[in-house]
C-alpha cells in the first residue's frame, strides 16, 4: 500500500489484504498527534520485491489498470525520486 501526497510518500507493507491494509494506513495518518503534510494525490495497490538494488512493483487485484499506468509514468518521469522516497521498503 503506497500512498503519494504533495510532499510526502507514505507507505505499509503487510499480509493482510490491500484493502484492509489500506484502511490502516488511514487510519494511522488520522491518528491523534499525527498530521499528514498536504493532501494525498494518489493510492496505490500493489506487490513489491526487491531484486539487488531494483524495487519491482506490480499492481495487484484491487489496482485499477489506469492508476498502475498512473503510477508507472509517475516512477518513470522521477525515478530516482521515488526510489529515495521507498528506500526503506524491504
């Protein structure tokens, strides 16, 4: 689950479902004492790994077709920009 605001990216890696991990998410940037920067742009759905230093990210069930395309120009016109803003994600 990856979300993209206007200055911050957000994300939570997890077994549950995508949308129920969705729905956390939310629900931790609600939370008392926690104020999100700007608003979100975009949500995503989607499966990660890892291969050496690439991030593979591929849409899942829940992932509408044009938000992946969305998201794939997005990563190619700021690659390395959204790489620095994952490169926690293990």
């Amino acid at each position: 689950m990856i979300f993209f605001g206007d200055a911050e990216t957000y994300w939570l890696a997890g077994d549950d479902n995508h949308i129920t991990l969705a729905d956390l998410l939310e629900r931790q940037l609600n939370a008392n004492g926690r104020k999100r920067s700007g608003t979100i742009r975009s949500k995503h759905y989607l499966w990660y790994r890892r291969r050496g230093n690439d991030l593979i990210l591929s849409g899942s069930d829940t992932e509408i077709k044009e938000d992946f395309e969305r998201l794939k120009a997005m990563a190619e016109a700021n690659d390395l920009e959204i790489l620095a803003k994952l490169k926690n994600l293990k």
